[in-house]
C-alpha cells in the first residue's frame, strides 16, 4: 500500500496507512521509536507525573500526526 500525496487528515489516522509509512520510512520510523521512548522520560526528569503524562500524550501525537505533516510537506513541493 503506496500512501498518496493528497493524503486527508482522517486518512493518516488509520492504521494501515500509518503502518504502510513507517514501513516506506524507516529513518523516520526509528526517530519516532526514540520519541516514544524520551519524551516521557524528558517530562519525568522535568517535572514529574505531570510531565510524563504531557510527554506521553506530545509523543503519541508526533506518532499519529507524523504521515499527514510529511505528506502535506511533500504535497507542497
């Protein structure tokens, strides 16, 4: 599955066409695996829970938004 360059916003949220991205960008794919993992270790070492919890929701966020930002970046080009 090829992800198209007028990729909707409702369209990038689902799963196979997450999953075909990461799996056509593997260097993007392994940046989002670090930002999984850090941002909510960053947000722990800066202030505690309440960080983590922001940290964990801006990392899912990046994960979930990552395609449709890149698709429109390449779309605008």
């Amino acid at each position: 599955m090829s992800i198209h360059s007028d990729l909707s916003f409702s369209d990038s949220l689902k799963s196979k066409q997450r999953q075909a991205f990461y799996e056509g960008h593997k260097n993007i794919a392994l940046l989002m695996i670090l930002v999984m993992f850090l941002f909510p270790l960053f947000g722990v070492y800066i202030s505690g829970l309440l960080g983590a919890a922001l940290g964990m929701g801006l990392s899912i966020a990046a994960y979930l938004l990552t395609p449709y930002v890149k698709s429109t970046l390449d779309s605008q080009e």
